[in-house]
C-alpha cells in the first residue's frame, strides 16, 4: 500500500506502460499476476513504500500500465523537496544495479493517459 503523506501535495505524476519482448507475450488474468511477471518483490515494494499514490491495470491482457505520484515527507526539506521520487529514484536504481528490478525483460514507455 502506497505511503500517506499527501499533506503537502502530490508531485511528479507519471504513467509508464510496460511491454513483454516475448513472443509469443503471455496473456495476464488479472493486475497480480501482471506485476509479479514483470517486478521483482523488492522492486514491487520500493513502488508500495514510496508512492503517494499508485494504480495498476493490466492492458490488453498483455501489457501492465501504473500511474504514480510522490507526497514529501515534510515541508522543512526544501532541497530534496519531493524527497519520495528522490528515494524511488534511488531505490530502483540500485535494484536496477543488482539485476533485482525486473523478472524478465521488458520495453517501457510512458504515456499521458493517466489513470487517476
């Protein structure tokens, strides 16, 4: 489940669809088994502990789209400001360093049909 801290607003909202590169690509029966395919457990907690706010839907049964924001954890921290994306950045990105982000590969794109 997503953090709460909206209290200083949601920032950073983005939409990314990702797209399975194998043939012939897997058709999902619902959001879970769409995410478990595509992320690691790590990487599927990374999005739970600093998302704001996150939705999934599965596309075309084949494909797994999320839209996410980002809350500030105070309004103190004027440098870091949205210091969640920041810590989502990072967390993934050392994921993405271990090999532990993904399960198998996949093509991403990001798309302006949010979600929410």
């Amino acid at each position: 489940m997503p953090n709460a801290d909206n209290t200083y607003g949601t920032f950073n909202k983005m939409t990314k669809i990702l797209s399975q590169l194998e043939t012939p690509p897997r058709n999902f029966a619902n959001v879970d088994e769409a995410k478990a395919y595509f992320l690691s457990s790590e990487a599927l907690t990374v999005f739970d502990e600093c998302c704001t706010e996150l939705q999934w839907a599965v596309v075309d049964n084949q494909k797994l789209k999320y839209t996410m924001t980002f809350g500030i954890k105070d309004d103190r921290n004027t440098e870091s400001g949205n210091d969640w994306a920041i810590q989502y950045k990072t967390r993934v990105d050392a994921l993405n360093n271990a090999n532990n982000f993904h399960a198998y590969a996949f093509s991403e794109e990001e798309s302006s049909d949010h979600l929410f």
